[in-house]
C-alpha cells in the first residue's frame, strides 16, 4: 500500500494527530475511509495546492471515532470517513485563508464548505468536505454562541 493518497497527501499527515499519540489511540482508516480520503486529498486539497502554488496545512483530516471521542468531536463527523479535510493557508504564510475559501466555493465540488470562525474578513482554517457521491455544496460559518457551535449559512 502506497504511503501517499495524492500528489501533495501523505497518509502520515492526513492521520497525523498528537492526541492520539499521547492516548495510544489507533488513527488508522479502512480500505473504503482511505478511499474516501484519497478522493479528497486528490479532488480537494491538490486542486487548491495546485492552483495557489504554495504549501498549505492541513490541520486535520481522519479521526477514528476513538480520537474523535478523545478530543470531543462527534462520530458522525465527515472526518470520521475520510470525507473532511480541514486546511490552513495562513500557517505557513503563503496564502490566506479567505483566498482558499472563496476559490473552493467558487470552483470546486464539495459537500460541506465551512467558514470557521475568525473574522468576518478571515477564518482560522477552512473545513471542506466531499463525498464520492451526490454533494450538497452547503456554505456554512461556525460561530461560537456562548460555549456552542452553531453553523449559519454563509452569507
């Protein structure tokens, strides 16, 4: 089995997670979840690679239901299938966030893109999702309301 699951995705990067390293926890997909990750990373996040020429973080991409559990996710999380990537431009510099948002929803397939938080001018990373199936191309903002996370159609 090949250690990459696209040009620019290394499988160690997109299960990469201290959380459970520190718990023992076991990240590692199935033949059908690294499928769906495969479909992301090439369909996704190298589009967005490709078209900005720079490097890109990724910030999280699997979670088994075990690290999910861990860090208080849920497990009906796209993450939980290898159907979520969340990325950040802004880490290594080379593009902003917005930049990254605003050409995913105006030029690819998606099934969720998520604005997460930050600014009204910039999120602090961007949450896309894709199924290998009909996508919803739902544009959502996460916003804090008191302790909780609530989802609103971007404007």
């Amino acid at each position: 089995m090949s250690d990459r699951l696209s040009q620019y995705v290394t499988l160690a990067e997109a299960i990469k997670s201290d959380t459970a390293v520190r718990l023992q926890i076991d990240n590692l997909p199935t033949a059908d979840i690294r499928l769906n990750m495969e479909h992301v990373a090439k369909n996704v996040f190298d589009r967005v690679r490709a078209h900005f020429n720079v490097p890109i973080a990724i910030t999280s991409f699997y979670r088994s239901y075990a690290r999910s559990k861990a860090i208080g996710g849920s497990n009906t999380s796209q993450h939980c299938f290898g159907e979520a990537i969340d990325i950040d431009g802004d880490k290594l510099g080379g593009v902003t966030n917005s930049a990254i948002f605003h050409y995913i929803k105006d030029n690819l397939d998606f099934d969720q893109l998520i604005w997460e938080f930050g600014t009204a001018n910039e999120p602090d990373w961007v949450h896309v999702s894709l199924k290998r199936s009909l996508n919803r191309r739902q544009v959502l903002r996460a916003q804090k309301n008191g302790s909780k996370t609530v989802y609103v159609a971007y404007r």
